[in-house]
C-alpha cells in the first residue's frame, strides 16, 4: 500500500506539479480528519488517523525531493556557467562562420510578432559547446512583455528533421536583449555545418509600427566571422501598407537590397545582404501608412 500511494505522488508531480499536488494532499488529509471526529468504531477511528500520519510522512518525503531535485538543477547550471566562463575566457576567438540567416516577422495588428529564424553555422573553432544569440525589440520595451515571450530552439539534422532537445537557457538584459543560448549535447568539431531554427512569439514586439510610428528592423552580428548571406522579411496585417527605407546602407549599393511584396493580400518587406561584415548595422525602418478612405 505504501508504495502504492508513493507512485500515486509521483504521477501528480509529474502530472500536475507540486502546487496542485499539495493541494490534493491537503484535502484527503481534512477529509480524513473530517471521518476520524465521526463517532464510531475505536478501530476504524485509529485506521483513519493512522492513514493522516501515513499521508504526512509520504508528504513529506515528497517535498524533501522535490527540494533536492531542485537544488540539483540549479548545480547543474552552475556547472554549465561555471565551464562556459572558462571556455570564453581561453577562447576569445570566432567561434563560427554564418553561412545563412533567415528572419521572417509576421505581424499582428496589435504588434504581437510571431517570428522564425532560420541559421546556417560553420564551425571554426576547434571545439564549440554552445551556441549564442541576442535579440531585442525595435524600442525599448518595458519589461511587463517579457514573461509572456515565448521562444523554441532546436538543431536540424540534414533531411530536415528536429535534432532531440538540448538545455536551452534564455534570460533578459536590463536593456531588453533577449540572451538565446543553445547548449549542445557534445562538442562540435571545427568545420561541422549546423542548422538551426528559432521561433518565437513575442508580445508587443513591433508596437511602435501598429502604432504608426517608426520601427526597426535590422540585424548586428558580433561574434561570428562575416555572414555570407542573411535576409529579413516583415510581414504587415492584411489590407497595411508601409513606407519603408534602409538601415546601414544606401540603396544604390550592391551588398543589399530592399523591396517590397505582396502575399495573399499582406505587403511584405524584404531586406537581404551578401558578405555582411561584423559590428554593422543593416536592416530596414518601417512606418505604417495612413489608411485613405
């Protein structure tokens, strides 16, 4: 039986968590206590109070290792930072060679962004245990959006199909940076081809444009050798048009280009660049137009 009632508490942990398990615990304890003030039989007083005591002790157990479980996981990621640090640290180099960026935004009129990147890496290092990005928003946006960011990375094996998940730690900067860090399952040899994809849907992300303001929309790459190719596409709601003009560059030069679309009734706007050195920043600013009636 106590065993049994063990493998209960394991299945709501995993099932529920512990906050809804705690509960579940709470009433069957009350209602046990509830049946002992009954008067009755002595035995079946003393079987009911017996099984109170049974259920603190299980329940105590529980949280002990929900506890250790925890301070478990928070060793583990010490570890990781405590390697990462030293790696950066004797290694200071490039660690890869962006071969393709790919960014799609697809807009919401209230300036939610559902947004997908797709990378191609090569590696140049001689050993690469993580993979790093940043992202921000156009404007500084206040961090009241930031816990309702939700964001999926995972690696892509040569056909197409998703590599198991790694750990993947994502935290905030004060200046709105999103800190992306893929950690790979071993280490990648110089010269291996990694595909990546990142998505995302970020609240409030493009507000300032569903607001007919200026946004921005462009890339800085820091820490990879110069980036073969890389492009951007921002997707507006149906029936909204945009003015739009470059970032970084000039539009007679041949490096970039800027243009404009339209999909199934949604204009498009498109940057794409060739051989995008490091430290600069290209892209493309948009402000949504006026409607005519």
């Amino acid at each position: 039986m106590l065993k049994g009632l063990i493998e209960w508490f394991d299945k709501q942990l995993l099932a529920k968590g512990t906050a809804a398990t705690v509960r579940s615990v709470f009433a069957i304890m009350g209602f046990s206590v509830a049946m002992a003030a009954i008067p009755g039989i002595p035995a079946v007083k003393a079987g009911v109070l017996a099984l109170v005591v049974v259920l603190a002790l299980i329940f105590s157990l529980v949280l002990l290792r929900d506890r250790l479980a925890l301070k478990q996981e928070v060793q583990t990621y010490q570890h990781l930072l405590s390697r990462y640090c030293k790696f950066i640290a004797e290694h200071p180099k490039v660690a890869y060679r962006v071969a393709g960026w790919e960014e799609l935004a697809v807009v919401a009129e209230n300036g939610d962004t559902d947004g997908e990147v797709a990378i191609e890496l090569v590696t140049v290092k001689k050993a690469i245990y993580f993979l790093q990005f940043k992202f921000k928003a156009g404007w500084q946006q206040p961090a009241k959006y930031w816990k309702k960011t939700k964001i999926d990375v995972h690696l892509l094996q040569d056909n197409g199909a998703r590599v198991p998940d790694s750990e993947v730690t994502t935290t905030w900067e004060l200046d709105g940076r999103l800190d992306v860090i893929y950690h790979l399952h071993r280490p990648v040899p110089s010269g291996t081809k990694l595909k990546l994809r990142i998505s995302w849907h970020w609240p409030g992300k493009s507000l300032p444009l569903m607001m007919r303001k200026t946004d921005s929309f462009f890339f800085t790459f820091t820490k990879a050798a110069p980036v073969d190719y890389a492009s951007y596409v921002v997707v507006l709601p149906r029936g909204l048009d945009a003015h739009f003009s470059p970032i970084g560059f000039e539009m007679s030069d041949p490096q970039f280009s800027l243009s404009t679309r339209v999909d199934k009734g949604c204009h498009e706007f498109v940057f794409e660049g060739v051989d995008i050195p490091l430290n600069r920043r290209v892209g493309m600013m948009l402000q949504v137009k006026e409607s005519r009636h």
